[in-house]
C-alpha cells in the first residue's frame, strides 16, 4: 500500500552494479541503490565522491561502463534522456540552466506546461510557482530573476515534465540561508504530495531539515546509509565527511 509523504510501496529506482569510469578514475563503482515509490533521499558525501556522475548515468548523461538502471521495473540504462524523461524521470541541474532571454512563462510552455496551468494554483507546478513566489514573476526575463529564482525556476521546469522522480542536484548552491529554508520547505511539502525525491547537498543545514533517509558517497561506492541521527553519530561518516580524526 503506497503512504503519501515519504511511505514505502514499492521499488521505483534500482541500481545493479552501476559503473563509471573517467580517464582511469572510477567516478561511480559497483554502486547499489533502491529508491522506494514516495521516498525523500538525501545523498551526500565529500567532493568527487561521485554523486554528480550517479545522476548523469541515472539521467543518461553518461553511460555506464557496466552495470544496469531499472526504472518502474524497465532497464532503462541505455535509453537516451529525452526518453528517460517521458518515462518520468527528472534532473535539476547542479548548475542553472535556463534560457536567459525567455521570460519565465515562455520557460514553462517550452516545458510543456499550458497557459491555464501556468495561471492556475491547483495544478503542481501552479502550486509551485505560487509557493516559490513565481507567478508574480511570469512576464520577467529569466537573467533579471535574483540567484534563487532562477534555481527555483528550474525546479519548476523539472516538475513540468510531470515525473515519478525528481532528482535535485543541489538546489540550495549559491543560497542565503532564508532562502535556502523556503527551498528546504517545499521540498518537504513537495514530497508530502507523492513526489519521491533525491537530492544531492552539501549544505547540512538544509539537509537536516529535509533528511528522511540519507545515503553517504565515498570514492563512487556506498558508504553508509542511515537516519539522520544514525549518520551523524557514524565516526566513520564524521571523518570522510566532516574532516574530523
């Protein structure tokens, strides 16, 4: 039985033996992982760890060297990103990119969204807009929005493809630390909704707001997996991560 918010149904990602390698460095290595329908992940793990290359295999940035991708139960591990994303798998990317000289409503129609779903707030990406403080900003040109507006932006484009997975690869970079809490809370009432969600962040402070459960990188690999509490208090996890001896 699927449980809004976070409730474990059934498996919607899966990972087997995924790898990656650049120039003789294995970005990602043997890696394992299973996202259940309606989860909120948090991934971390110190720079080069490889989350970034996970979500280019996952996204089909990259391909793999070995290893598979399922997806609502298909291998999709070769399929390229434009199918990738009709099957309702969607990227925020760690670096914003958007169309500096569309304005924000002509970013949503390239999306697909309509003109009435743009307007409306009872729709998802409505109800984003509104809470991100968008539809105030709909006739603007996108390089006039401030830093977060246009990471916001971009999390609404994802959301506009309508996915099963939304993947955010830090999405707070750059953020102060209100903005960085507004973001923090709609991604929580967004995963309150069904939305299952992984992100990536370095930012402990936004991920201790959001973390359900936490997945560590290291060197490509899982290292750890826990609560929040339980990965905290890992020494392993403090030293890897955290810096400390």
């Amino acid at each position: 039985m699927h449980r809004r918010g976070g409730g474990i149904d059934a498996v919607l990602l899966e990972t087997d033996d995924l790898t990656r390698s650049f120039g003789g460095i294995r970005a990602v290595d043997h890696l394992a992982m299973t996202i259940a329908r309606g989860e909120l992940r948090c991934l971390i793990g110190p720079n080069g760890a490889g989350k970034s290359t996970f979500f280019s295999l996952l996204t089909g940035l990259h391909k793999p060297d070995a290893g598979r991708v399922l997806f609502k139960g298909e291998d999709i591990t070769y399929l390229p990103p434009f199918l990738r994303v009709r099957r309702g798998l969607s990227l925020k990317f760690q670096n914003v990119r958007i169309y500096r000289e569309l304005t924000v409503r002509q970013h949503l129609l390239v999306a697909g969204t309509s003109n009435r779903d743009v307007e409306g707030r009872n729709g998802q990406v409505g109800w984003a807009l509104h809470t991100l403080g968008l539809d105030r900003e709909l006739e603007r040109l996108a390089r006039e929005l401030p830093h977060s507006s246009q990471q916001w932006l971009e999390i609404c484009l994802a959301l506009a493809t309508g996915p099963d997975l939304l993947l955010l690869d830090e999405p707070t970079a750059g953020m102060t630390p209100e903005e960085t809490a507004v973001t923090a809370e709609f991604v929580v009432r967004l995963n309150s909704q069904g939305m299952t969600v992984i992100v990536v962040e370095h930012d402990m402070a936004f991920v201790r707001h959001i973390a359900r459960q936490i997945t560590v990188m290291h060197y490509g690999r899982v290292f750890a997996e826990g609560t929040l509490a339980e990965i905290e208090s890992n020494q392993d996890v403090r030293r890897i991560y955290l810096g400390e001896q």
